[in-house]
C-alpha cells in the first residue's frame, strides 16, 4: 500500500521560502516519477512541478519556473520541492503524487495514482 506524507507547509511571507517534503513507502521508490501539485482557494488542482524517477528530468508549470526546484532523494525515498521568492497566489494546499506506471518518463502527463494529504502553505502579503 502506497503511502506518501507531506511537511513543510506554512506561513512566510511574500518574497520567503519553503521547503516541502513527500515521504513515500509501500513500492520502490526509484522506480516511479513523482510530481507536486497544488490546489488554490476556489480553485482546481493543478500541475506544479515534477521529476523523472531518475531525478534527471524536471517539469514546472510556467509560473514557478526559476523560483521552484523539484529534487528527491531515492536512498531516503523523499522527493522536496523548494520554493522561492514566494507570491501571495502561491498559497494553497500543496499534495505530492506518484505516477502509477513504472518509470514512465511522462512527468506532468503521467496518470497520477497515488496522493498525500496535502500540506497548508499560505503567503502573506
């Protein structure tokens, strides 16, 4: 059974940083791609970043290019995604997410199988 656990949630204020962390168990880590999605008030969830199963490839949704970085540690199955310059539109609940399919190189295309509860970050401005 897939388990995943955020951290790192909180609040900072416009121009601050965050680093959030997904802990993962229940299937090789390594193995499977893994992406960051957040959710805004009153709003759908959408892409944010993600990461080849590797680390060796990266994606990011326009808006946090050159402020987010995606990374994962595959010895300590944890994937972080650290935030910069952070904006008041940056908040929201922010869910980590494996792919379903084994070393499926899709990224932001992946089908998205598994889901952590998700970790508050709120930006003040």
């Amino acid at each position: 059974q897939v388990q995943l656990v955020e951290s790192g949630g909180g609040l900072v204020q416009a121009g601050g940083s965050l680093r959030l962390s997904c802990a993962a168990s229940g299937r090789t880590f390594s193995n499977y791609d893994m992406a960051w999605f957040r959710q805004a008030p009153g709003r759908g969830r959408e892409f944010t970043a993600a990461i080849s199963w590797s680390g060796g490839t990266t994606s990011y949704e326009d808006s946090v290019k050159g402020r987010f970085t995606i990374s994962r540690d595959n010895a300590k199955n944890t994937t972080y995604l650290q935030m910069r310059n952070l904006r008041p539109e940056d908040t929201g609940v922010y869910y980590c997410a494996q792919d379903a399919l084994r070393k499926s190189l899709l990224l932001r295309n992946a089908r998205y199988e598994y889901w952590g509860q998700g970790t508050q970050v709120t930006v003040s401005s």
